[in-house]
C-alpha cells in the first residue's frame, strides 16, 4: 500500500493526525493493532476513569449535598455494575465515533502491528507493507513496574486491570501519589473502598504547585485515606486471600488489591525506530523538535512516545501539528500554556507556572493573589467551597504566568486561564474583566484583583492574608 501519510498508533496523537492529514488532502493509512481505535485514553485512561469520577462525583452530591439543598432522596447506594456498564458505554461511543471519523475523512484503517523495515516502510504483521512519503509515530507509553519483591501477584495491577474490575475490592493499597494514582484513590474511596497511598517522595502529585499538593493531602486525609508519604514499598506478599504490603521502616498494611501506579514509559523498542534511523531513549522517548520532526525529516513523532506531557490534550494539538508539517505547512507546538486537569474530589487544574517556578524565573518580581470559593456566592450555593483560585503574576509588565486552582469544576474552568496566557495577557487584563455574576468564574478575576491589592469581596483580615 502506497500513502502519502503513514500514522503509526490510533491513539489521540495519532488518530487526531491522521484525519488532520486527509483534511489536508493526503492519503493517510493509520496502523493499529488493538480492536478499538483510541489508545490508551479512550479505551482503558482518561475516558474510562472519568465516567467513574463522574459516578463518584453523584455518589457524593447525593450523600452529602442533596439534604442541604433542599432534596430528599433515600438512602444513595452504589451500583457498581451499573457504573461498569455506564463506564463501558462512553468507551464504546468514543472509539466508535472515532472510527466514524475515519471513515468521514477517508482515512484507511490498517489492522495489524506495524514496525518500520526503513525510512519509508511500515511492516504489518498479517499484512501487506505500508510505503510512505512521512510517517508519524504515535505510539504512546506503557505503566512502569518497579522492582519490588512479589510485585508479580496477580492482585498487584495497574489502572487497566483496575478498571476491568467487577466488583469493588474492600481495601485498596495504592503505590505512587501522582496523578492516576490519586484519581483512583479519591474515585474508591467514594465507592466504599478503604484505601491506603504509599508514595516514596513527600508529597502527592509533586509536579504540581505545591498549595495544591497540601490541599489535596489535607482533603484526601479528611475522606479517610491514609498517605504514607516519603515512604518505599519494598515487598508485598500475596497469602492466597489478601496482599501484605510492606513499606517504610517496618510499617505493613493488608489490602485485597494493589494499584501499581508509579509513571509511565514511552513505547519506543520493538517498533523498528533503529532501522528507520530515528533517534530515541528508552526512557525519555523519541526526539522531536518543535515541529514534531525527528532526526529522520520524513518522520515526526507525537504524543507520550515523543514527550515530557503524557497528557492526551498535548498529543492532540502535537498531531495537529506533525500532520500538518508532514503535509507541507509550517506549524509549531507552544508549550507555554498547557493546562494541567487532575480529575481528584477536589478537582486540581493549572496552566503556566507553578509558584514555585515562577519564583525561580522572577525572583521577587513576582506576586501572587489566593481567592477562596468559600467568598464565591456559586460555590456557596453549590454547597461546595472546599479550595480556592490561585492567580501568579510578574509585577514589571504584569504578565499572567500562571493559574492555579482547587475546587468544584476547575477542570473546566482552567480554559480561562490557557487562553489568557495564550494570549500574553496581563493580570490587570483578567482582574479588569467582567465575570457573569454568580459565576464559579468570577474566582479567577477576583483571584487576579487580589494578586493586584483591589479585592473587593474578601474582609480585610482574609485579604491580608490571600496576598503573598
């Protein structure tokens, strides 16, 4: 088979570059080996987790929210085959809409494992070769496994195994306190589970702005889940009924299942990288300049394979980008504004900087305002003030760098605040615009005129102490 474009992974950098390059009128074959186009996002990630985030979020408005507000219902139980179902049935329309989009656009769908034979050639096992003009690889990342004494149990899986569960284990034991695992962890505990994390460094998701890390920790802790934190595994033991999870200095603690969840590794051995001459690492992926070209200029490569983002929105935009450079266009990917949603009860979202970072660049020209949704009238009346809005700036020309926040629906409302930086707004910009009222938006604004010294819906005592 003879294409112009060869995508080489159905996952959102790929199928996402794939339809882009026929948009572009070329002739594109995608190649990918699993039944479901999608990857790991659609099929056993992000979409999957978040349709159970989604039961987990009703399990507690109803317990704890609908008697506030005026609602009586009886006594909310959990169905958990019925949210396996739900959870089952977003996958199947997703992936499903994606072969759609396939077809739509005439993008050839190749079923089999593909492995370049050169710089020019995808074999497919069971298949016919696919030649190419450029390819784009997007072959994404696999979960890591330490190597700790009887990690091999069967009870010890990591999130594709946990969402192929059928029934809520009692006690989970969660290894890694970054993202998945913390998504996980705050998803069982609202299902009835008694979870336990054990992370080696101090704190949860440390790639995050630090007030976030002790928000969660502190609202992680109040639901009940332990956090060993700064603490290692070293062995778990598997009885036959129930795992014994050894960690720290001594410390054990028994659990039905353990969630390995400690990062993810590119997926680059074994897809013929070598003999097509593309350049890689094992452990930081392929290299890929801004364009997503690698060293070989007919090949481009996106997504967790290719990045330090293992974010499905960053593959998106990066095969957009490949697809189009691929096709003869001139585009770059900007990293400077890519927002950052953790899917945990609160939800954690930022985009630019952290404070950390931003103090690290700036020094001291930078200021930061802290907006409590305790002060939103939305949050209040939501019956959900748990967290805040964090607005960082650079006080010589008053760029917004970065936007932090903790709370209801800040997933969601981190658009804002890509968008903002996108742009190269200023904070007087963001602070000086006008939020519908009562919003849950108005708390980035009000965010921003704190950072200025103009808040005007925080008491004196409460504002004195949000400026820093």
């Amino acid at each position: 088979m003879d294409v112009d474009v060869a995508v080489l992974g159905g996952g959102p950098g790929g199928y996402t570059a794939a339809i882009r390059a026929a948009q572009l009128g070329a002739k594109v074959a995608c190649i990918e080996k699993e039944p479901e186009l999608g990857g790991t996002c659609l099929r056993v990630g992000c979409i999957p987790t978040k349709a159970w985030v989604q039961t987990a979020h009703e399990l507690h408005r109803a317990t704890e929210l609908f008697g506030k507000l005026g609602v009586r219902v009886g006594e909310p139980e959990l169905d958990f085959g019925a949210a396996v179902e739900w959870k089952n049935g977003v996958v199947s329309q997703m992936t499903g809409g994606v072969a759609s989009l396939f077809k739509a656009n005439g993008v050839e769908w190749v079923k089999g494992t593909g492995t370049f034979r050169d710089a020019s050639t995808i074999a497919v096992e069971g298949g016919e070769d696919v030649s190419f003009k450029s390819a784009i690889v997007a072959t994404g990342s696999f979960p890591l496994r330490p190597p700790i004494q009887g990690l091999d149990s069967p009870r010890c899986i990591d999130s594709t195994g946990l969402l192929a569960q059928t029934e809520v284990p009692r006690r989970l034991v969660v290894l890694g306190g970054g993202i998945i695992g913390c998504e996980f962890a705050s998803i069982f505990n609202r299902f009835g589970t008694e979870v336990t994390i054990v992370e080696m460094l101090d704190t949860l998701i440390p790639q995050e702005d630090a007030d976030a890390a002790k928000e969660l920790a502190k609202q992680l802790g109040k639901r009940g889940i332990a956090l060993h934190l700064g603490k290692q595994c070293t062995q778990v033991d598997d009885d036959g009924s129930q795992l014994t999870v050894h960690f720290g200095d001594g410390e054990t603690v028994q659990a039905d299942l353990m969630l390995v969840s400690v990062g993810r590794a590119p997926l680059v051995e074994g897809i013929g990288l070598e003999q097509a001459g593309v350049e890689f690492d094992r452990r930081k992926g392929i290299s890929a300049d801004e364009h997503r070209r690698t060293t070989v200029p007919t090949i481009y490569a996106v997504g967790d394979c290719a990045g330090y983002w293992q974010l499905a929105h960053t593959a998106f935009r990066e095969g957009e980008v490949a697809a189009e450079n691929a096709c003869g266009h001139d585009a770059v990917v900007d990293n400077r504004a890519v927002p950052r949603p953790i899917y945990t009860d609160p939800e954690i979202a930022g985009v630019g900087l952290t404070e950390a970072q931003a103090r690290e660049r700036h020094g001291d020209d930078v200021a930061v305002g802290q907006f409590p949704w305790v002060a939103n009238a939305r949050a209040v009346m939501q019956g959900d003030t748990v967290g805040w809005v964090k607005s960082i700036h650079e006080t010589k020309y008053g760029e917004l760098l970065g936007l932090v926040m903790v709370g209801p629906h800040v997933t969601d409302l981190i658009e804002a605040g890509t968008v903002a930086i996108d742009a190269e707004a200023t904070v007087e910009t963001v602070a000086d615009g006008m939020a519908a009222h009562p919003t849950l938006s108005e708390a980035i604004k009000e965010a921003g005129l704190v950072a200025l010294g103009r808040a005007i819906h925080l008491p004196n005592r409460k504002r004195a102490a949000a400026q820093t």
